[in-house]
C-alpha cells in the first residue's frame, strides 16, 4: 500500500511538472534573422596642421585648404593651427595670438565646418610636446639636418637659427602621430617633410612596436603654387603671396604685380603659357584655361589682360569668404569657442595615445 501510495505520489509530482510546462506559442511568424548589428561604420582619421600666420594666401588654398574643406565630409577631420611651430620664426605674443585667431576665422570663413571637423590650436593640447620629446629620441639628428626647410630657415633667419628650426619634423611627426591619423593633406612642398615623419614613427615602432601608422599625404590636384615672382614657392617668408581674404584692390595689386613670361616682351610677341604662372593659375579659376592660354599662344590677348581676367576671378572667387571672415572677426568669441571645443573634444584620444606610449617606453 505504501508502495503503491509512492507511485502515486511519483505519477502526480510529473503530472503537475508537465502542467507546469507550457510550450511557447508562436505568435508572430518570424523572417529569417537578420545580419548581426555592425558597428557604426568609423572613417578613417586625417590630420592636418598650418601656421597661424594671419594671412592665407592663394597656395594655402590651392595647396591644402581645399582639400581640407573636401576631405571633412569623407573623413573624421582633424585640423590644427600651429602656434608651437610659429614660435620657430615669430616671437611676438600679441601677434602670435591675433594671428592664431585670424587663421582659425580663414579657415572657417573657407569652409571648414566645427561640426564635420575638429579645429583647435595645438598649445590647446600640449601632449603634442611630450610625444615630440619621446619621438625626438628614436630620431638621429642627422635625418634633421638634411630637410630643405632647415636649410632654407637657416639662411633666411641667420640671426635666428634657434633649435625648433631643427626639431620642427619631429613636432610635426608628434602632431600626426598623436592622433594616429592615416592620411595627412598637404601642400606638395610638404611632401619632404611627410616622408620624414613617416620615417620618424617607422623608427618608433621599430623599437617598441607597431604603434603608430604611417600616415600618407593627400595632395590637391595643384602642383606647389609658385609666387607672384613665378620663380620661387608662394610664401609669406618670400613677400610673393596672393594673399586670398585681402581687399579687392590689394589682390588686384599682387596679381598684376605678378611675372609673366619673361621672354614674351612685346605685345605681338607669342606667348609660353606653359611657364606663365599667370596662365597656370588661371586653370583653378574657370573652365575656359585653355582658351585663355591659347590667347596667350598667338598673342591675341596679351599679359596684362590675362592678369586683369585672373585679379577679377580671384577677387568673385573668394567675395563670399571675405564677407565671411569679417563676420567671424567681428564675434571672436564665437571663433575662440570653436577652438576651445575642438582642444576639449581631442583630449581623451590625445591622452590615450600617450597613456599607450609611455607604457610602451616604459615610463610608467
Ligand atoms: N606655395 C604653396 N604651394 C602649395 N601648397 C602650399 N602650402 C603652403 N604654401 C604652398 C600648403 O599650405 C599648408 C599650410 O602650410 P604652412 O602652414 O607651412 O604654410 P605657410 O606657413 O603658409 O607656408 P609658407 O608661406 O611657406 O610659410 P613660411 O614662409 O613661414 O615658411 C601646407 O599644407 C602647405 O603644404
């Protein structure tokens, strides 16, 4: 009886167990899974820097700015102003200051937008000197000396020769570096100095380990922009710029006073468009190049009219962006603001990227 009472007892406790189960119920029919989620698709990185020199001239823009402009909506921008490098050639504060502000409202006025890209000045963050000073120990001082713009700064600033001037690549591979960019647009002339930089971490990582990419340039499709002299590079050092956010009538001033073909003397002479750094210039500024140069070519038109057509197109071409700058110079809390979040905004990836180095260097 007892045992019987335990079957029992058996029988109920399953019974009540297969009660409790219940099956889920399909309510819904279902589709096939779907993909797993991805991550959010994440662009690559760019870095690129300029000097707050206070004014941008035509081989900033044609060189760089542009592309800067063009690569923020493709990559995750970042754009510096770089003051520390200033410091090489200018040693005046108050200047040093207006000027980094002047480029940062250039650079807007060009078309740099705070929310596509980030813009800041680079004393803002001041782990690009600890990492130069890292990088200035894997770089052999003879790889220094022997970059063009070191010699070119030497003679240029012979009272001068201070020792940023030499150090300079290693800051520039520090400002690249930091925040591991991939791709880096610059002018041609830079293009020297970028390989140097590659040099420079290629060097690191050969003795601590892969930690930083060798970042390639992204040039424009302008050669390096020659001066209103049509000899040497456009630079401000130089006095032969185009300076592009200037009045109408200082650009009209600098591009007539540019040199033509020397050999073209008189009007009915032909022309040489090819080595006219007037006529080459005027590719970037409408289609129809290649009738102005053929206009040169049988001397149907002559230099000074070429300059005049080119003074004027470069004078419409950059009317809204000088509208612009005085805008932003007349709010330059608006554009000091702008700098100060791009510096905030960089600082956990700055400070992750020396927090990775100084373990790897074993200084923590
Ligand atoms: N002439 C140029 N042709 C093409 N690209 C140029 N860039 C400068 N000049 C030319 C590009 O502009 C960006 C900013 O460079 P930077 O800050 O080195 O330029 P800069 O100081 O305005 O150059 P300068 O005038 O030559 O300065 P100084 O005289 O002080 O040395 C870079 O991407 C550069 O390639």
């Amino acid at each position: 009886m007892a045992r019987a009472g335990r079957a029992a007892q058996g029988q109920a406790r399953r019974a009540a167990r297969r009660l409790r189960y219940t099956p889920p119920t399909m309510t819904v029919q279902l589709e096939p899974s779907p993909a797993p989620a991805q991550a959010p698709v994440s662009r690559p990185r760019i870095f690129s820097g300029i000097q707050p020199s206070g004014i941008v001239h035509l081989g900033n823009d044609l060189g760089a700015i542009r592309n800067y402009v063009m690569l923020q909506y493709e990559y995750e921008a970042i754009y510096c102003i770089v003051d520390y490098h200033a410091l090489t050639s200018t040693h005046d504060a108050e200047a040093l200051r207006r000027r980094t502000r002047e480029m940062a409202a250039s650079l807007l006025a060009l078309g740099l937008d705070p929310d596509r890209c980030t813009l800041f000045v680079q004393s803002h963050r001041p782990e690009h000197t600890e990492l130069m000073w890292l990088l200035a120990t894997v770089t052999p001082v003879s790889w220094l000396e022997r970059t063009p713009t070191y010699k070119e700064k030497k003679q240029n600033q012979p009272d001068d020769v201070n020792h940023g001037l030499l150090t300079y690549p290693v800051l520039q591979a520090a400002d690249i570096a930091i925040y591991k960019a991939t791709k880096v647009p610059v002018g041609k002339d830079q293009a020297a100095h970028l390989e140097l930089s590659r040099e420079i971490v290629r060097a690191f990582n050969n003795r601590y380990g892969e930690t930083f990419p060798e970042a390639e340039a992204v040039y424009t499709t302008a050669p390096v922009v020659l001066g209103t002299d049509g000899v040497k590079k456009m630079s401000k050092s130089v006095g032969n710029t185009i300076e592009i956010l200037a009045s109408p009538e200082e650009i009209r001033r600098q591009v007539m006073s540019m040199v033509t073909d020397t050999k073209r003397i008189l009007r009915s002479d032909p022309g040489r468009p090819e080595v006219c750094n007037v006529c080459q210039m005027h590719r970037f500024f409408g289609d129809d190049w290649e009738e102005i140069q053929d206009g040169e070519r049988s001397a149907r038109t002559g230099c000074v009219d070429t300059k005049k057509l080119l003074a004027q197109r470069v004078i419409d071409h950059y009317a809204p962006a000088r509208e612009r700058y005085a805008e932003l110079m007349a709010h330059p809390a608006e554009v000091d603001g702008v700098l100060e979040a791009g510096a905030d905004r960089l600082r956990p990836l700055a400070q992750a990227t020396m927090d990775e180095v100084r373990a790897r260097m074993g200084l923590r």
